[in-house]
C-alpha cells in the first residue's frame, strides 16, 4: 500500500553521504605511506570524533520529519496514535496495541517503508523482526513486488556468497550451470537479510560494493549485473558493537543501519500480551480446527506476568500447545512443567497425576519429548565447548531456532564454553 509519495529523503541521503566521506577518509589515513603511526592514530582519533558527531546531528536530522507527524503524535495519547496507523491503512499481519515503544517503532517503519533507504532492524530472538522487514515490504512502493527472504546465519560460509549474488557454470566444484543470486532474484523489489550479524568478513566486503554501486557480480564471472533492491538487515546481536570490536566491518554498518528499527522485547511491552493470545487463540483454532479455546483466570494472569525470554514466538508456541492439550478451558496444570509456578502442581509425581488425571497421554509424551530434547542440547553444547553456531551446524539446525530451544530449556551456552571456544 503506497501511503505517501516520498522521494528520497534528502537529508538522509546527505547524512549517509557525509558518512561514507568519514569512512574513505579513515581507510585512506589508514594506509597513509608517508605519515608516522603517532600522527595516523592522532588523525584516526579526530575522523571518530568527527563520524560520533555526524551520527548524533543525523540522528535528530533523521527524525525530523518523523516528529514533525510525531509532534502532533506527542501530544496525542497513545490510542490516537494507534488509531491513526489504522487509519492510515498501515498494512501490518499482526497485531498491536497502545505500547508506546512498538508505536514508536511501527511509526518508523512506516516512514521508512516508501523510500528506498536501507533499514536495519534489532531486537532479540522472537520479538518480530522478520514481521517488522514485511511491514516495510507492504507499506511501500515496492509492495506488490518480490520479497526475498535470506537467512545468512543458515547457509554455510563456502555457499553464501553463490547464494546471494549465483555463479557462473564451473565456478566451483559442483557449479553445474550458471545461477541467478538472491540479489538477482530480489531487482526491483525488496531483499530481507537476516541474521546480517552472522555474515563472514568476506561477504562484508562484497555486499558493501553491492549497496556502494547496485552491482553484482555472480561468482566466478567479471561482468557486472546492475541490481535495484532495496535492502532491510535484522540481527539480535548488537552490530555497532561488533563493529567496534572488529567483528563486523564498520563501513558496512553504517551503510545498512540508514533507518535504525528496534523491536521492544515483549517483557518491556506486556501490556500487549492480551491481545497477542487472543489473536493466538484464534489462529490456533482455525488452524487446529477448533473452537478457540478458554482459559482460566489463574491462566490468564500467569501469562499476562511471565518474561516470554523467547518472546511472541514463545507466546504463540504456549497458545498452540495449550490449544493443542485442552479441551474446552486450559488451566495451570496444561502448561510445560517448566513454566509451572510453584504450587499449581509441587511434585512430579504430582504432575504425573494430573496429566493421567486429566487423561491426556499426549501430554505425558510431550514432557518426555521435551526431556529429551533438553538432554540432547545439553550434551550437544558439551561436545562442541558452548559453541552455538557449530552445534546448529552439526544438527543442521537454525541458528536462532537452536537459540529460542536453548531459551526455552533454560541452557546458557555459556555454562558450557571451554577456554579455547572463543564465539557463540
Ligand atoms: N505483533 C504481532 N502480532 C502477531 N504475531 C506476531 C507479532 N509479532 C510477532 N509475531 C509472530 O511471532 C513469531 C516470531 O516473529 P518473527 O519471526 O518475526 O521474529 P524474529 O524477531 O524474526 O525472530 P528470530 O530472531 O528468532 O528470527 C512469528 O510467528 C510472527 O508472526
Ligand atoms: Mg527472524
């Protein structure tokens, strides 16, 4: 849905050019021949000096236009704002309600959406990234056009880059024929990359020539192919701070982090949480086939007070599991054991009771099930030293999958680290 005719933000667009002018200049310093290393640091010093004040100014430039709506969005309360999304037709698949950091970030995706500037989207595991990067799809002008979706903590290093920009016949062994890249895929609509923190260094480098000069060039080929897609990156890791430490290239962050999004965790947004297990509980029984399911008071209070450390995507698996278990109304005893408060059941053996009580076998396979699948993590982890990346890639596993199952069992993989593992 188009909703205004924005061209290209001129003041965003400056600020990321005086950015990129930061950048070249530090590169240059940096290789400098006839400077001595005291006056290169010194100069160095003044360039972070420099790019520190330009973020902080293009932060208060980058929402002008936002507050200017958003002036008039002070004073409004926060249902005015809610009802205003709306009635601005502001294409979202999902819910939200009246909590004033999602609006904060609702309202910044929308302004983003119409223009082609790159937006990067954090927030931990589960808490709407993916849904966050659609909205922006859907809300501009590029809505009724692709939408490519890559996961590059899911592919291994050795096939990214043929995954994102293809190969040419013989380009490797294996490369059977020539093939169009993700990039190619996504001309002239959107390319969502998740996971951008899992990115090797080496794919750094040629996904910034991409956003530098809209080319690509496929593996193993010296031509170049023109590509328009607008790109929109999510992580759960902190980026700026990987970049700081050398982990994630500077240059490129600041070339992707254009718009920044940040997605509240919902622990921070609970007043949400009502209306997320509605909309649950009715997706639930139409997918299940069911009459949406009751719950009880005690129910109700429980989930509207727990953390959720795996976020909605924790509440939606709590929803459709208790859909699943219940019959007509759920109570405390159908949740996982684990998220049990104490005294709603106090022993295991209690907890088997009930579950025979009630009669529910599936749920007596489903607490072993889970038992299982705790120790199989558990002795996973140990085997690679605490490394969740390598653990996902033995078990051919998504990454932030693994990462909401170790949540969900409660396992810090860090309890697990040997001194020689030095990465998650
Ligand atoms: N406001 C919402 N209303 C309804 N469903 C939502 C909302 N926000 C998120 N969801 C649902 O929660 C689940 C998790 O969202 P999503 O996959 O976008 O999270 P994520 O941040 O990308 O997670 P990860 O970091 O694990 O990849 C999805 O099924 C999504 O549809
Ligand atoms: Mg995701």
């Amino acid at each position: 849905m188009k909703l205004y005719n924005v061209k290209k933000n001129s003041t965003t667009i400056s600020y990321a050019g005086v950015l990129e002018k930061v950048e070249i200049m530090r590169s240059t310093l940096r290789w400098a021949p006839k400077l001595e290393r005291a006056d290169i640091q010194k100069l160095l010093n003044q360039c972070n000096t420099l790019r520190d004040e330009v973020m902080q100014l293009s932060h208060k430039e980058r929402f002008v236009k936002a507050s200017t709506t958003t002036v008039s969005a002070k004073s409004k309360s926060e249902a005015e704002r809610r009802q205003a999304l709306i009635e601005r037709s502001f294409v979202y698949d999902g819910v939200f309600g009246e909590n004033p950091k999602l609006l904060e970030a609702l309202e910044i995706a929308e302004r983003a959406a119409p223009t082609d500037l790159p937006v990067l989207i954090d927030g931990e595991s589960g808490t709407g990234k993916e849904l966050m990067a659609k909205v922006i799809h859907a809300n501009g002008s590029r809505a009724d056009k692709v939408y490519v979706s890559v996961n590059c903590g899911a592919i291994p290093d050795n096939l990214l880059e043929s995954e994102l920009f293809g190969h040419k016949k013989g380009a490797f062994t294996g490369a059977t024929g020539d093939r169009k890249g993700k990039f190619e895929s996504a001309n002239g609509g959107t390319i969502f990359l998740d996971e951008i923190g899992e990115l090797p260094l080496q794919s750094q480098v040629k996904l910034l020539r991409v956003l530098q000069s809209n080319e690509i060039q496929r593996v193993g080929s010296d031509d170049l192919i023109q590509v328009d897609a607008r790109v929109v990156a999510a992580t759960n890791r902190n980026l700026r701070q990987l970049s700081q430490q050398g982990a994630f290239r500077e240059d490129l962050f600041y070339r992707l982090d254009v718009i920044h999004v940040t997605v509240p965790p919902l622990r921070e947004r609970k007043d949400e949480i009502p209306l997320l297990y509605e909309y649950f509980l009715v997706e639930a029984a139409e997918r299940l086939n069911r009459a949406p399911l009751k719950m009880s008071v005690a129910l109700r209070n429980f989930l509207a007070k727990y953390d959720y450390p795996g976020n909605i995507r924790e509440l939606s698996n709590i929803i459709y599991r208790l859909s699943c278990l219940a019959d007509d109304t759920a109570g405390l005893e159908h949740l996982p054991t684990e998220l049990r408060p104490a005294g709603a059941v106090t022993s295991k053996k209690q907890a088997a009771d009930t579950v025979i009580a009630s009669g529910t076998l599936s749920d007596m396979k489903k607490e072993a099930s889970d038992s299982a699948e705790k120790q199989f993590l558990e002795h996973g982890l140990q085997e690679v030293g605490g490394k969740v990346a390598e653990l996902a890639r033995r078990i051919e596993m998504n990454r932030s999958h693994l990462q909401t199952l170790l949540k969900k069992h409660g396992i810090s993989s860090k309890d697990y680290r040997t001194k020689t593992s030095d990465k998650s």
